[in-house]
C-alpha cells in the first residue's frame, strides 16, 4: 500500500505517468519473432516471384513495391524487438490503403499509368516518417497502454490514428466501388465472367482488409481505456501482416493481365464511344432495325455457343459499331450485353432439356454445349431467369433426376 501523503506530493501527470507505465510492465510479454521471420522470408519469396513475372506491368510494379514495405516494415519490427528502436510511430502501414487501391486501378485498367498525382496517395506517410525520424530518441508512444498518457504528444497520437482509420476506410472504399465498376464494365463488352477477369478474390480481400484492420482498431480501442484484454494488439498486426502477404501473394502471382491488347484498345475507345453515345445521332426506327438484325443474327447464328463471346466479335459479325449494340441494347431492349446473351444460352438448355436424345447427358455437360464457361455462373443465370435451380427446371419438366 502507497502511504497517501506520497500520492499527495506528486505531481497529477507524473503519477498518472507512474500509473501507465507500471501497466505496460505488468503486460505479459509476447514473442513474436518467429511470426517476424515468417513473414520477412514469405514477403521477400513472393517479391522476387513479383519481379520476375511477365509481362512486367504497371500491377506487377505495385506489387512489389508493396510486398518490399511489407518486408521492410517487419524488418523494422525484429529489429526494434532485438537491436535498437528504429522509430516512433509504424509509419509504414500508410501505404498499404494506397497501394491497394492503386494497384485494382491498375488491374482494371491495363493501360493506366502512375503519374505524379499518384504520389500524392502517400503524403501521410511521409509525413509520419519525417516524424518518426525527427523523434527517433523520444518515446512517443510506448505501447497501447499508454497511448492517452496526458504528456506533451498526446495530440500527436490522436491525429495518427485518426488519419491511419480514415487512410484505411477510405481507400478500401474506394478500392471496393473501383472494382463494382470493373465487373459491370466487363457484363457490358463479356457474356462470360471467370474470377481471374472479375477480380472477386481481390473484392473479398479488399473487404476482409478492411474487416481485418477494424477488429484490430477496436482491439486497439480496448486497450488504450483499460484492461479489458490481456495483451497488446499491436503484435497481432504482425500476425494480420504475415497472413496477408501469404495469401495475396498466391492470388497476385496467380493473377494474369486482365485485357489483352484487344480489349485494352477498347477500354481507350470507350472513353469516344462515351461520347459517341450521347451524342450519336441513332434514330428509333434505325435503333429498331439494327435490334431486329442482332435478335435474327442470334437465333439464325448462334453465335451465343462461343463461350468466350464479346461485343467485339458481335460487332465484326453483323457489322453494327460496338457503341450502337451497347446502345441499342441498353435503350431499346432494356439489357447489357451479358444478359442479352446469357438469356439465350439458358433458352438453348431449355430446349436441350426437353430433346430425348441429351437425356443421357448432365446438367452442366448440357449447359457447357449451350455456351455457358462456369458451373456457378450457369446456376445463378438459369435461376434468376427461370426461378428454379436448373435441377429443379429439368425434374419439373421432363421428370429426369439428377
């Protein structure tokens, strides 16, 4: 028991400093090197995989500038857990936001450059460099625990972890809308989706991210105003970095160049065919006709049996402008391009269904003859079209079980 004429006679901040820094040492220590090691060696292999692959694109450059941060920043981390402490705020986590967006721009659009505007992503973290240096020998903040200890820096710290929560929502956010707008670009010029091409895997990631990083501010949270959890969160995020750098690595390795030369040349004239399409003059009865022939061309042709058909090849089959279908399409038929075809795809297995001569057949052989890429696509389409699972349409229909 402290005597009370002590507390008495010293100063409120000095006790209070007292208090904070007797909890950080009541704190059960954790190792975490090993999770360092893993994760310096696992972000060091997957950078070299980076650099390496081809071709070398403007994605790939992101990549492997964010996996030598993520190596750095671990690097950092062991040797401030064994060596000498190297800064006073982790600084380097303000590019993780950034990067991640820049890189679904550059994945969405294969033609996109960085220029100097994208340096302007990373002014918070060289801000907090430049603090993290200039501060190197003053102990900002020794951990969580201690973080609203009412010394001179306090203010500091709040702004810190307020722009390094809005660094995250917002680009993750924005991250997010970029890659919704991809995927309904890509049901605009497609009738197929794969998840190489829609990016689904990065949408899940760029959510479980930001998921990721709000459990451990709120863990964070926990911990600044009391006990509540018995150790500190801060060595979680080394966990959190490790686990993601493995498994982004696999799918960024995995990942191919969304367009090719072809479709990246479409993604310039769609900026023309914007204003093409306002402005482009197309009458009614010629927006009428020009409809007419794609429904002949469709039942007569079949084209819709490609399952790696685009608007580009309907286009150069009929020999109406790319913009004219999408609008046609759009304004007069009241569908994109991807359900325009699909619908006739699920119409083909419809009629498949009933033909004695497919009753040996399975369900999804039926539906890859009938044009359709991808099980999962195939049952979401038919479903949505029909109100039953294709299963259900073909017991119901001509009593075949599957």
């Amino acid at each position: 028991m402290v005597n009370s004429f002590v507390f008495s006679n010293v100063p409120k901040n000095t006790l209070l400093l007292s208090i904070f820094e007797n909890k950080i040492i009541d704190m059960p220590m954790v190792n975490i090197d090993p999770i360092l090691y893993i994760g310096i060696s696992q972000s060091f292999f997957a950078l070299i995989l980076v650099l390496t692959k081809k071709p070398y694109t403007t994605a790939n450059r992101l990549m492997a500038a964010w996996l030598s941060l993520i190596c750095l920043e671990l690097l950092i981390a062991l040797l401030n857990s064994r060596v000498i402490e190297m800064y006073s705020f982790p600084f380097v986590s303000f590019t993780y936001g950034p990067l991640l967006y820049l890189y679904v721009r550059a994945m969405t659009k294969s033609d996109r450059k960085l220029n100097w505007y994208s340096a302007l992503h990373f002014i918070p973290f060289i801000v907090f460099l430049v603090v993290s240096v200039v501060f190197r020998d003053i102990p900002l903040m020794k951990d969580l625990r201690s973080f609203f200890a009412p010394d001179r820096f306090i203010s500091l710290r709040l702004v810190y972890s307020t722009i390094m929560f809005l660094s995250v929502t917002i680009y993750s956010t924005l991250a997010f809308i970029e890659i919704g707008r991809h995927q309904a670009y890509l049901k605009t010029i497609l009738s197929y989706t794969t998840g190489k091409i829609t990016l689904n895997w990065l949408k899940v990631f760029s959510i479980s991210f930001y998921v990721a990083f709000l459990i451990l501010f709120i863990l964070g949270g926990l911990n600044m105003i009391g006990d509540f959890i018995p150790f500190d969160p801060y060595f979680i995020v080394f966990a959190f970095i490790t686990v993601f750098t493995i498994v982004f690595s696999f799918y960024i390795i995995n990942q191919p160049v969304i367009f090719g030369q072809q479709v990246a040349i479409m993604n310039g004239e769609d900026k023309k065919d914007g204003e093409k399409y306002s402005r482009s003059g197309l009458r009614e009865k010629q927006a009428q006709a020009y409809l007419q022939k794609l429904i002949r061309f469709m039942e007569d042709e079949k084209p819709y049996l490609n399952r790696d058909l685009s608007i580009q090849d309907l286009s150069d089959s009929t020999g109406i402008p790319r913009h004219h279908i999408t609008q046609v399409l759009n304004e007069t038929h009241g569908r994109n391009f991807f359900t325009f075809i699909n619908e006739y795809r699920v119409k083909e297995v419809i009629e498949r269904f009933s033909d004695p001569k497919n009753n040996n057949f399975t369900i999804l052989a039926i539906a890859y003859d009938s044009g359709f890429n991808s099980k999962t696509t195939f049952n979401a389409i038919f479903k949505s079209q029909t109100g039953m699972t294709p299963s259900e349409y073909r017991e119901k229909s001509t009593g075949i079980r599957e």
